[in-house]
C-alpha cells in the first residue's frame, strides 16, 4: 500500500475529478463501485479541500485501486471479444491475398492489442453503424 503522506499528496482535487471522469467514460463507476464507495468519492471531492485524514486517504487509494483493476479488466474482455478474433480474420484475409507472413499476425498479440484499442478509440459517430443515414 502506498504511504497516506504520498497518497494525500496524490489525491487532489483535480486529481480525484480526473480519476471520477474517466472511470464515468470508461463506464466502470457504477458497475465497479458500491454506492456507498461512490458517495465516498464524490463528497470528498465537493467538500474536501485538502486531505489530511489518514483513514480517508486510505479509502480513496483503495477506491482509485478498485478503479484500475476494473478498467483492466475490461480491456482484457474488449481484446478477447474483439481484438484477437479480428487479428485472426484480417490475417487470414491478408494470406488469402497473397502475403505469406500475415499467417503469424493471428497469433501476435501486439497486433490484437492495437486493433483493441483502436476500436476503443473510435468513436461510434464515425462508423457506419453510428453513421445512421
């Protein structure tokens, strides 16, 4: 565990309004966190100015950890639903054209990695499917 001095030093405001934004982004918030660990979250920010509590500091570490875990945990359902069944089609397609190296692509997770984050990254507005006309 990270000592509560560093850790008080880490959680600012601005911080915690960050950590709170991408966990909403990322849609973890609420599927990762309990209400109470929610109401924790926000209150500190909107009344907290600066942490001096140790217990508090430790909750929120706690917190932020929870965070992460769920948002690796979801890049790692997003490679295994998406990135590497693609990587094995665009390899297969790519040998079936006539490059005999594509064959390995499948099987290099790198490349499942970045056709993961990729379709992370893209927003739906700008597929066909979120296109809508």
């Amino acid at each position: 565990m990270i000592e509560s001095s560093h850790t008080r030093s880490l959680l600012s405001g601005k911080e915690l309004i960050r950590v709170r934004a991408m966990a909403i982004r990322r849609g973890i918030w609420y599927r990762t966190l309990n209400a109470t660990e929610r109401a924790l979250f926000s209150l500190t920010i909107r009344i907290v100015r600066e942490i001096k509590s140790n217990v508090l500091s430790r909750s929120l570490a706690s917190i932020i950890q929870k965070l992460q875990v769920g948002t690796k945990e979801g890049l790692i359902a997003i490679f295994h639903t998406f990135g590497q069944p693609l990587a094995e089609r665009i390899s297969s397609i790519a040998y079936r054209w006539g490059n005999a190296s594509a064959a390995q692509w499948s099987a290099d997770t790198c490349f499942a990695r970045f056709l993961t984050i990729m379709h992370i990254n893209n927003p739906s507005l700008f597929t066909e499917e979120g296109a809508g006309t």
